[in-house]
C-alpha cells in the first residue's frame, strides 16, 4: 500500500463513497421492485378474472331468481290457464336477455311436450327475414330437463349461428295443483355478459377469455382447437369438476407469460387472463437503467474530482516539501506563498510560526495533540450516538410503514367485504319490494317480506360483525360481568340455531350439567358460542351432528364445539383465526361467510384472558376448544 501513489488511493476512495453505495442501495431497491411487481401482477390479474366470474354469477342467479318467481305463478292453485299464461307473457316480458320461453308438460310415457311458447318480439322479427321458424333455431335437450329437479337449473352455452347469438339454457321445474308436472325452459341471450365482458378494464395489455367444458371459446372463435398452457389448465379443471384459482407461469416464443384463471358457477364456465411478464416488469427495467446511469455518472464526477483536487493539493505540497527541507538544514527565515484559507493555508502558517518559534512551540503543539485526541474520542461517541438514534428511528418509520401496510390491506378486504356481501342482499330487499308493491296475493306479500327481513338481518350481522371487530382492535370492548346460568345460555343458542340446521338435516346435541352458575360477561359468551355454532352447521354436510360440552374446571370452564363437517386441510390450519381469511374449505350449502367469525372469537376469547385452540382432520369434522376464567361462587379467580 505504501508504494501505491495517492492519485490512485484518492480515486479508489472517491469510487467507493460515490459508486459503490449507489450500486448496493440500487440492487435492493431493483429486487424488492422485482419482487412487489410480480406479486401485483398476480394480485390483478387475479382480481380482474374473479370480478368477471362473480359479475357473470350474479347474471345467472337474477336470471334464475326471476324465473323461479314465474314458475312459482305457473303452480299457484288460484290462477286459471288464461291468467298463468298471462302471468307467464308478463314475466318474460320483464326480463329483457330472454330470446324464448317454452313450457315443457311431462306425459306418462316419459316424453315432453312443449304446451306454450312465447319468443321475443325482435327474435321472431329476424327469423321472418330470413323464413326460419322457432323449431329449427331452438332446440333443447330434454334428457337433461331431469337434471333442473336436482338444482341444475343452468344447461350449458352454445352459439346460435343463424341468428348470431351466444345463449345459455335454464330450465325451472315445477308441479300444478292438479299433479301435471312440467319444466319452464327459457334460452338466455348473454349479450349483455359478452358486452360486460368487453367492458371490463385491464391495465396490463391482457383480454379476459371464457372457455366451456365443452372445449368451446365463448364469445370467441368457436373452431379453435390449438390451446395455450393456461387455457389447456383451465380445460382439465372444468373436465374432471375441480375448482382452483391459480396463477402459472410460463415461456411462449421467448416471452415470460403469467396466466390467471378462476372458474363460475354458472353455466360451468373458465375464466382466465394472460399477461406478459416483460410488459409489467417495465418499471423495474427502468430502474436498472436508471441505476446504470447514475453509477456512470458518479465515474465520470470521480475521475473530474480526483483531477480537480490532485492539482489544488500538489502544487502548495511540493512549496511546503521545499519549506521542510530548508527547516531540516536549520534555515527559519522563510516565507510559504499560499494565500488560500483553507487547510494548507493553515498549515502553511502554522510551518511558519513553527519557523520561527520552534523550540517554544513543542510543548505546546504536544498538549494540543493530546487535546486533539481526547475530542477525536468524544466525536466518536457522539457520532456512535447519533447513529443509534438514527438507526432507532429508521426501524420504527420501517414498523410504521408495515403497519400502513398492513392496515391498507384490511381496508381493501373491508371494502371488498363490504360491496360482495352486503350487495347480494340490498338487491333482494330492491327487487322484492318492487315486486311487494304490484303484488295483490298476501300469501306472495308474506313470502317476499319474508324475503326482505331475511336479507335486512344478514345485512345486520355483517354490519355488527365489522363493529365488533372494530371495538375490540380499538380496545373498546367493554368487559360486563354479572352472575349467570351458562347452561341456559347454550340452551337459548341451540333454539335458535335450530331452524337453520333443520334445513340441513343437522341435529344440536348438548352434553353437559342441567345448570351451572358462573361469574363472566354473558353478552361475551353468547357471542363465542354463536359463531362457533353457526359455523359448525355452515361447513357441515347433511344428516350430521353438531355436539355442544360445557365442563366445569377449577378456576374456569371449558367449552366444545364439535361437527362431522369436512374438517380444515393443513395448509389452511395457521389462517384459519385471521381476519377476512377465506379458506378452501367451503360452506355446504352456499351459506355466506365473511371470514371474520373466528377472528371475533379469538379476540373475544383472549380479550377475557382465556384461550382457544382446535383439533381438526380432513373429513372427520373439526372441534374447537375454549377455555374462558370465570368465577365460582362469589369468589374471584
């Protein structure tokens, strides 16, 4: 190192200080611009193919709801022919996408035989152009009328190609007073889904395609049998009857493609999407050329400097160099020309007043060196402190920025927790009270109120539930404790839990004393107990049981809930207490879910001091366990 000119340390030292940091700090920030990049890419595409899939969904289920409705007309006992195909006429009317609308009458021999038809005015304006009668354009498969009776009310999609229309089938059974059974068979036109699906915005260059189980591109070239990687996915998921979202990945002609599918539950269809990876990495390239610039940049001003400053300090070292000599051979009468105020200027006068005093000023340039290395010292650990400080602050704005983040997420869940659930039922209370003010029969008024009340009380619970969780993040949850029959308690839940388990066949057994008087807030233990109930018969299959045990311990009482549902997979084990979680395991009979029930009781559970745990093996049902403090006879735990 010694023999090494300082030109050249000087350059290394200035590399170091203005390229080297640049190129570390650049590298981090490509990578985790990489990193943030690839995963909101997934996320989008994601999110654009499942708000197809549920826009699609919610199609297909006003669709279905309206034609249950003119089906339930068809059978009511107290209207004549005339009156149901006039009931039958103005129904169809009210829903425009319906091309035709057949009634099917099941003889004894097993045929069907169309009784009524009605088309739409404007279909049998273009067959008339082209002389074409109804028969030759819709056709339906009666052997799968059989299928509606098991809720399969969605047959499949095809092209019409004479009239240039893609339509679905849907077929609603139903039963008159007088026992003649038959099938109301409508073909759907999905112009409006193709138009809502030309609609949908994507920001990343891609189109959103649909594929049926039949190999059929809908709304898309219906001949095409050469398939990509995700579009040959999609094909194998709908022909084996699984459902996924998934992301894949993979190369075509050299390009970096991520494809996106999910898949809807009417008519069978797969919806997916495909980007390519270069196209949305674009910011992170930009950022590697950036970087690239700036590191040239910074060799450029390195070499300018080491230049600049090399000249400013050999020239007054070479004058001084020549001073020291003259000292060296004991001549003091000298004189430094450099008049600039800076650190040589101050060293050119200090070899001057060294100079002249030399002798006088060893002791003290001595005790002034010493000075020196004491504050060097105190500088050190000021700056060590400094440091510290700095260091300190950078990890809380880092824990800060992560819980930004993280409280971003949650409001985008409460959002979308808010707009899916809460829309399905403002829609019923909507459309059935339009339907309440036209309607004479009390019998309908009584069902479509009954229909409104439903869907009011779902909207309550989803709103108490996002309150509950909110007061008890916040801490203001208030703790009431009162002397109680606990036993009481869960004998009120199973009354009423019990409606909706009788729909599912599903029978609530307690075991456990006949009274047992505690000490905790009642309010608190109704609402652990309620949601774990529910959700029991939510993921529940039919014709099973849910056990409720209530046990009395030393200082607190421990509470089972147990079902013979499908249990939790072991991927899905360690989500299963987080907010808006939505694991794979779904409920049996489409019940709605908003992921936060066992967020509510865990939060419930621990806010009191006691713990929850749960066993659970796939197929053989869940259990969960909770143990809460409570108080025995007066006597505080």
């Amino acid at each position: 190192m010694k023999k090494i000119s300082w030109y050249i340390k000087l350059f290394v030292f200035s590399l170091v200080v203005s390229v080297i940091p640049l190129l570390i700090s650049g590298l981090n920030i490509l990578d985790i611009a990489d990193e943030e990049l690839k995963s909101n890419l997934n996320n989008e595409l994601l999110n654009n193919v499942n708000g197809v899939s549920e826009k699609i969904d919610n199609y297909f289920e006003d669709w279905i709801r309206n034609l249950i409705i003119i089906s339930d007309g068809i059978e009511d006992p107290n209207l004549g022919d005339n009156e149901r195909y006039s009931f039958l006429y103005n129904g169809i009317g009210n829903i425009p996408d319906v091309i035709n609308c057949t009634v099917f009458i099941q003889r004894q021999n097993g045929s069907w035989e169309p009784a009524v038809e009605l088309n739409r005015e404007q279909f049998a304006a273009k067959l008339e152009e082209v002389n074409l009668k109804t028969p030759d354009i819709i056709k339906y498969n009666t052997s799968n009328f059989n299928k509606a009776r098991t809720g399969s009310f969605v047959q499949g999609s095809e092209y019409i190609g004479l009239i240039e229309r893609w339509a679905s089938n849907i077929v609603i059974p139903f039963k008159t007073d007088g026992g003649l059974e038959g099938v109301l068979a409508c073909k759907v036109d999905l112009e409006n889904v193709r138009r809502s699906l030309d609609e949908t915005t994507v920001r990343l260059q891609n189109e959103i395609s649909i594929i049926s189980k039949d190999s059929l591109l809908v709304f898309g070239d219906i001949q095409k049998k050469d398939f990509n990687r995700t579009e040959q996915d999609v094909l194998g998921l709908l022909k084996t009857g699984n459902r996924v979202n998934c992301i894949i990945n993979y190369k075509k002609n050299d390009e970096n493609i991520v494809g996106s599918y999910t898949f809807t539950r009417y008519p069978g269809w797969g919806i997916l999407t495909e980007a390519t990876a270069d196209f949305a990495y674009l910011p992170a390239k930009r950022i590697l050329y950036s970087i690239i610039l700036w590191i040239i940049i910074g060799l450029v001003l390195a070499i300018i400097g080491v230049v600049i400053i090399a000249r400013q300090i050999s020239t007054p070292v070479a004058k001084m160099s020549d001073v020291s000599r003259r000292i060296a051979s004991g001549d003091f009468d000298i004189k430094i020309d450099y008049q600039a105020k800076d650190s040589l200027g101050v060293l050119a006068g200090n070899i001057e007043g060294m100079a002249s005093d030399l002798k006088k000023s060893f002791s003290k340039i001595e005790k002034q060196n010493k000075e020196l290395e004491e504050y060097n010292r105190t500088l050190e650990a000021k700056v060590k402190e400094r440091t510290e400080k700095l260091d300190n602050s950078n990890r809380e704005l880092k824990s800060a920025y992560l819980r930004l983040v993280e409280l971003n997420r949650e409001k985008d869940e409460f959002l979308g927790i808010a707009a899916h659930d809460l829309k399905n039922p403002l829609a019923a209370i909507r459309g059935y009270s339009e339907l309440l003010s036209d309607e004479n029969d009390p019998e309908e008024i009584k069902q479509f109120g009954e229909v409104i009340y439903e869907s009011s009380e779902r909207m309550l619970e989803i709103i108490n539930l996002l309150l509950t969780v909110n007061k008890i993040e916040q801490g203001n949850y208030t703790v009431s404790n009162s002397e109680f029959d606990a036993v009481k308690i869960i004998k009120q839940l199973v009354l009423e839990n019990k409606r909706i388990a009788q729909k599912k066949s599903i029978e609530i057994l307690y075991n456990g004393p006949d009274n047992l008087s505690v000490i905790y807030d009642s309010l608190m233990l109704s609402q652990i107990l309620d949601n774990l109930v529910s959700n029991a018969i939510k993921f529940s299959l039919e014709n099973k049981n849910v056990f409720i045990d209530i046990k009395k311990e030393k200082d607190h009482i421990t509470l089972k809930v147990k079902d013979e549902g499908q249990g939790i997979p072991d991927e899905d084990k360690s989500r299963v207490f987080e907010k808006f979680s939505k694991l794979s395991v779904k409920p049996t009979a489409g019940e709605n879910t908003t992921g936060l029930g066992l967020s509510i009781v865990k939060g419930l559970v621990e806010l009191s001091g006691g713990t929850i745990t749960f066993n659970s093996k796939v197929g053989e049902g869940t259990e969960f366990i909770v143990k809460l403090p409570v108080v025995y006879d007066n006597k505080i735990s």
